[in-house]
C-alpha cells in the first residue's frame, strides 16, 4: 500500500498507476489501473480502477488503451515511415554482417546441437523491430549454400501493456514460435545466451533519457557476444547558441514581478531572501519544434552555426562509462547577443551510411523526436567574431551544456560551470512549462489587478482564500494588505513547502495596523477542512489561478477543479455564499482547425488497410487499441504546429463561479460556422478566465498563447469544406462535463454537417 500511495503521490492527470494484486493462488496475479479523475463532490483528484466499466465488467485490455494514451509519441512514432524505413535498411545490412561474422565464428549451437543465430531486441513496443531483425535474418540465413541456421529473437519489454501488445502484433504476424516476449528490464533480466545481433530504439527528444546507454553497457557486459552487431551503432550531438528571453530564458525562474500600482511591492518568485533561491535554475532540457522559435514577432534569434559537440557509441569497446563523457568545443558567434541556452539535436547512426537526424528539416516532420532546448542558469553575452568554449557533458540519462568565454578575464567570476565528473543538477522545484506560464506578466497583471479591485470592495481584514496550488494568489493578496489570508494546498510533493518559503522570502506575514497579520499555508484535501480551522470565519474572497500540481498543462481540468472546489466550500459553509471569486467564470472556447501533420501523426496507424500495415507487417492490434484520439484529446503548445484556423472561435461551455456555481452550455451543441474552405483534421480547445478589475470592468486572460498549452481533439476522419460550402457547413460540438458513466471527467463529441442536414434533424 505504501508503494501505491507513493506512486499516488508523483503521479499525473493522464498517467496510470498500473498495481498487480496476488489472488489466492500465489501463483495468479491480477492488474489493477489506477487513473486520476476529479472529485465532483469535493474536488482534487481520485483514483479509480480503469479496468473497470461501471456495471464492473472487464472492458478490453484497457491497460493497452491507457499506455497508448499516455505514451502519445508511440503512434506518432511508429506512422514515422522514414523512420521505419532507415531502421529495416540498417537490420537488413547488419543482418548480412551477423552472418558472415556468423559464419567465421562458427556459433553458437542450440541444445539440439543445430546451428542457431539468437537475437536480442531490448525495449521492443510493438514488436516492429524484432519482426524485421527475424525476417531480414532468416532471410539471410537461408540465402547460406548449406547449413542453413534458425533464427530466433528475444524481445524485452518492462511495460506489461506493451509486453501484452507486442503478443498480440507477433501473433497476428504468425511470428509467436521465433519470437518471445518477455515482461522484463534489460538490466534485470537473465537470459542464458550470448546473442549475436541486438537491436533497440531506446531514444527520446534528448537522445539519452530513455537509458539506451546503461542499457547497452549492460548488454555487451552480460548478454552479447563480443563480435556481436548493433543498430543503432552511434549518436552525435549537434548544437547552436540561441537568445530569446521570451521563448528561452522564460522556461527558468520565474523572473521577479513589480507591482502595477506605483511600485508598491516586488515579487520575488524565489525561496531565499534577496532574490536567491531561484525556484528552477535553469540547466533544463524543453523538447520544442525549433521551426516555432522563429516565426513570431518575438523571433529567437541564432548566435552560432551548427556545431558537432559530441559523439557518443553503442559499441562494445566504445561505449560510456556511467560517468559519462565531455567534450568542449571552440565555437565562433556568427553574431552578438545574449546567449539564453542552446538548441541542439541528435544525429543516429543505425548501420554505417544509414543515418536518421533530428534537425528541424532535415528529415520530414514527425512528432516523436522534436529537438530540445537546453536552458542556462545565467545568460552570457558574446560577441560575434570572438570565440568561446562550448561544454558538452553526459551521464547516463542527461545532456547538458556550459558556456565559458575565451577572453573573460576573471575566472573566478560568476557564471555557467559544469562539474568535472557530471552535468550540474538543477534546483527542479517547479517545471519549466510551469515557470513558463508563471512569466506570463499579462496574466499576472490581470490577476493582481482583480486582486486589488476585491479588496477594494471588501475590507482588507476579511478572509482571504487561496484554493489553488502554490498559494501565488494569496502571496499577491497579502502583499497588497490583506490581513486574514489563508491558503490551500492539495499537493503532497514539494509545492507547499516552495509556496511556504517563497512567502517567507517575500517577507509575509507582514504586520498591519500594529499586529502580525494572519498567514496560513495548508497542506490538506478540501474534505479535512472544516470551520474550526478557518476559525469559524469564513471566505468572503475566494481565488485561485487557477493552477493544480497534478493537472499541469490540463487547464480544463484546472478550471473544472476550481469550480468542484470552490461549489463543495459554499455548500459547507466554509465560504459565504455570495463570496467573490477571482476568476469570476472560465469560458470554454473552441475553434476548428485544418492540421495535416497532426493527423497524419495521431490518425490511424501503417497504411490504410484493414491490417495497418507497417514495412509489411500487420499492426491492427495497434489500430484498435490506440487509434482513438477522436475519443479523447491531449494536450500541446500549438504554438509549435503548423495549423490554419477554419470555422469562428466560439464559448462552447462556461463555467459560472459566482453563486450561481451552474454550468452553461453543459451537454448543448454548439455550431461553429465554418470561414475558411480546407479539410478540417480537429479542434483546438483553451480557456479565457475572466476576472473583475472594476465595477463595470472586466479582463480576460487566455491560455491560448505559447505559455500554456491547449487541448486537441481530432475528428473521427478529415472533413473536406470546399468554398462554394462554407455558409451551409458547421462544426457542431457537444461538450459533457462531469456525470460520465466511466473513468473521464469530460467528453467532447464533434461532426461536421451540412445545413440541411441539420434542418432535417
């Protein structure tokens, strides 16, 4: 129990506690999902069993459907068909490799005493590249004169979702004699072979985060033959200095925030006095499409060329040690700036010429591998024409770089270092999608001034309540002069304590009138709060902005929570009925959209045939249990994807946050009147908060901009609009939130219809 309520605890909206229960025979176990839904009664998030429909029926392997949710990139990846291409040349190549080297060995032999080449595939997915090493290996074998081997493969998957997938793929490739399957690590696993041939894709946007170097190590220590054939065989690292404070420099911080009104106050988001103890130091990596970087009136700006930084093998004698390696590169600016960080990408070399890159337009977009951003802790000016050194060091899991200026004179002054031995390990409080959105300063004045105008209504002494996690809300409020504030926290990780010591930092509680005002951070569900704790006064100003540890980047959810909450505390008493909230509503907006790459992405799996077929073998199982993002959404910065905008944007929903706590539009279709002509992939989703800066003002602030991300949701198939049907054409949406018959706290339906259809409906 102690293991699920940790896994509880790190866990994420869209992420899926996967529990094996014993039964009565020790010998049987049963898999239990865990996935987060929200509480409607009380708001904050439980877990449910996913396994599980609500007549307590089985409903297919759901553990399936839940991994391919999650794990998104798995389809993007596998309809990569460059990818699958180079990956089928290269085992092709080596293939013929390991049997000449097959051959002069002369083993080994099976315990039949018969010829038998064995292959190994660590982190096999689906199966696609153990079924191409044993086709293109038996190929080979059986092209020999005499003596022909067998072929057999080992695939290793520690996902048991994934595990019983591949099965399921091999099974239907009639492959399941010469392929095994089995649930385990590499590192874990003990074999009985010295297999002659292993293939793995064991990579991430940051080349290393996924473990394909520890993994590797561990294989040619433990389960490869010394003379044994890898693919891939090696990386290299490329990189370019980039500035922009704006699309760079905001993943880190956040950055000190002045007040609006004559200076009254500063705010340090740090955990220290004096502006120290930065909340995320930066010495992050953000995977992004670098195309986005240069496309807006706040265009990164690039300070170098392209430089190889590092090479790193998977071969036998070659490969890195745990402490990894650095490299440090003498680089020329191409132009003056600031430096915010670097822009690198990776470059994989899968068997001799046969290479895959990850520059941005080198290969054809895919969505799987993007190119990452690594932030700096400081940013460093350079000058062009004046050279510097580039650091580039690795451990096992991590890239990261370091600046140092070839003509800086002090060299024991302040700036980006590295550690001898392994990357400078960042001060990670919040992350960097969260600093990003924190330096939003539009959306951080907009909440100050609905702050000041609420105080303004009421007495600075009334209470003050902060239902969203990090207590930015309540920090604002007591810096403007509230004397009673109270703060709720529902994460269990390191949130409230950095909330308790960014507070501190900023000097709270402060004293007013003479006396210590009343500052409390809690750390508890809603359900434990009760009106002894708030001292039987309750909440005549109720905030939030909102923002939940555990639905990071989900900002519906965000906004439903809000309203869970904040509907549970009138309904006990614990805030006044008629208390005003800041936000006062959150509008739901929705918008259609043509997105090509997307679709083509996340749409289907392998070619259209009913058997989805990938480099020729059949992956329908994949389809059935992973093409259904037309059921459900995931989140984006759409800001990094190339979309065209066809139907008007319209509030499809809105949540009500007065007294009233209803919900407009709930369950209703909405038409969006198509405006432009294109063939319409899906819907884009955000969210306008609206808050109340005056008496017969109001502003909104949006999360469809680069500091947040925004929901998507494709169709059930492209909808071409031509010009001639652009008035006799909508997008119509139903959107249910909450009151689900199922483990999901929303459902959003979409078609397209003519205007006659409609008329007949």
């Amino acid at each position: 129990m102690e293991a699920i309520a940790e896994a509880a605890r790190k866990a994420r909206y869209n992420e899926t506690i996967v529990v094996n229960v014993t039964e009565e025979n020790p010998e049987e176990t049963r898999e239990i999902l865990l996935t987060a839904t929200l509480d409607e009664q009380g708001g904050g998030v439980v877990w449910n069993d996913a396994a599980l429909s609500s007549n307590g029926r089985l409903v297919g392997d759901e553990g399936i459907v839940r991994h391919l949710r999650t794990k998104r990139w798995i389809a993007a990846m596998l309809n990569d068909r460059r990818r699958n291409d180079r990956y089928d040349e290269a085992i092709l190549s080596a293939s013929k490799e390991m049997l000449r080297r097959f051959k002069s060995q002369k083993l080994p032999l099976n315990e039949n005493q018969n010829l038998c080449i064995h292959a190994l595939d660590i982190g096999t997915g689906t199966g696609l590249l153990a079924m191409m090493t044993y086709i293109r290996l038996k190929a080979a074998a059986e092209a020999q004169e005499t003596n022909s081997p067998k072929v057999h493969i080992t695939s290793l998957e520690m996902a048991s979702a994934m595990a019983r997938l591949a099965k399921l793929t091999i099974e239907s490739n009639g492959l399941q004699d010469s392929i095994d399957i089995l649930e385990e690590h590499s590192c874990e696993a003990n074999l009985g072979h010295k297999f002659m041939m292993c293939t793995s894709e064991l990579l991430e946007p940051g080349l290393l985060g996924e473990g394909i170097v520890p993994s590797l190590r561990d294989a040619w220590q433990r389960h490869l033959h010394p003379d044994a054939v890898v693919v891939p065989q090696k990386a290299r690292v490329y990189a370019q200095l980039v500035e922009s404070k704006e699309l760079v420099g905001n993943f880190r911080g956040p950055h000190a925030y002045s007040s609006s009104y004559d200076g009254q106050y500063s705010l340090q988001f740090t955990t220290q006095s004096h502006g120290r103890g930065a909340m995320l130091s930066g010495n992050v990596v953000v995977p992004i499409h670098s195309e986005s970087l240069f496309i807006s009136d706040q265009a990164a700006c690039l300070l170098t060329d392209p430089a190889m930084v590092m090479d790193i093998s998977f071969l036998r004698e070659q490969i890195p040690g745990p402490h990894g390696q650095r490299r440090t590169t003498k680089i020329v600016p191409c132009a003056s700036g600031v430096a915010h960080g670097v822009l690198f990408w990776w470059e994989l070399d899968l068997w001799n010429d046969i290479s895959y890159s990850t520059q941005q337009g080198k290969e054809p977009w895919q969505d799987h591998w993007q190119q990452c951003l690594f932030v700096f802790d400081e940013d460093l000016a350079v000058r062009r024409g004046e050279s510097i050194d580039l650091i580039c060091c690795h451990t096992d899991d991590r890239i990261c770089f370091a600046l140092e200026s070839a003509l800086e004179t002090d060299r024991n002054a302040k700036r980006p270092r590295v550690d001898e031995d392994q990357p400078h390990s960042p001060s990670n409080l919040i992350s960097p999608e969260r600093a990003m959105q924190l330096n939003d300063k539009d959306r951080l004045l907009i909440i100050e001034r609905a702050i000041h105008f609420a105080l303004e209504c009421n007495d600075k002494e009334v209470h003050f309540l902060d239902i969203s996690d990090f207590s930015f809300c309540a920090i604002l409020a007591a810096l403007q002069g509230a004397s009673h504030v109270s703060s709720l926290e529902s994460s269990s990780c390191e949130i409230p304590m950095t909330a308790a010591r960014v507070s501190q930092a900023n000097g709270l509680p402060r004293t007013c009138n003479g006396k210590v005002a009343t500052y409390q951070i809690l750390q508890c569900d809603v359900s434990n709060l009760t009106k002894e704790i708030f001292n039987n006064i309750p909440a005549e100003i109720v905030a939030g902005e909102p923002y939940y540890e555990v639905l990071e980047g989900w900002h519906l959810l965000e906004a439903l929570n809000y309203f869970y909450i904040l509907r549970s505390l009138r309904e006990r008493g614990l805030v006044t009925t008629k208390a005003m909230s800041i936000p006062s509503h959150a509008s739901i907006m929705i918008c259609g959209i043509q997105c090509g790459s997307l679709a083509e992405a996340y749409q289907g799996c392998g070619d259209a045939s009913n058997d989805s077929m990938i480099c020729g073998f059949k992956h329908s199982d994949v389809k059935h249990y992973g093409d259904r993002y037309d059921q459900y959404g995931f989140t984006l910065r759409a800001f990094e994807y190339d979309y065209k905008p066809l139907t008007e944007t319209r509030e499809i929903a809105r949540l009500c946050y007065d007294e009233s706590n209803s919900i407009i539009g709930n369950d209703v279709e909405t038409g969006l009147q198509f405006e432009s002509s294109g063939s319409c992939h899906g819907v884009l989703c955000w969210i306008e908060f609206g808050m109340h800066v005056g008496q017969a003002e109001e502003l909104k602030f949006t999360t469809n901009n680069r500091h947040h991300r925004q929901l998507f949701q494709l169709l059930s198939g492209p909808a071409m609009v031509s010009e001639e049907s652009i008035g006799r054409t909508a997008l119509v949406c139903r959107l249910k939130l909450g009151g689900i018959d199922s483990v999901e706290d929303y459902k959003l339906d979409t078609r397209v219809m003519t205007t006659s259809e409609k008329g007949n409906r």
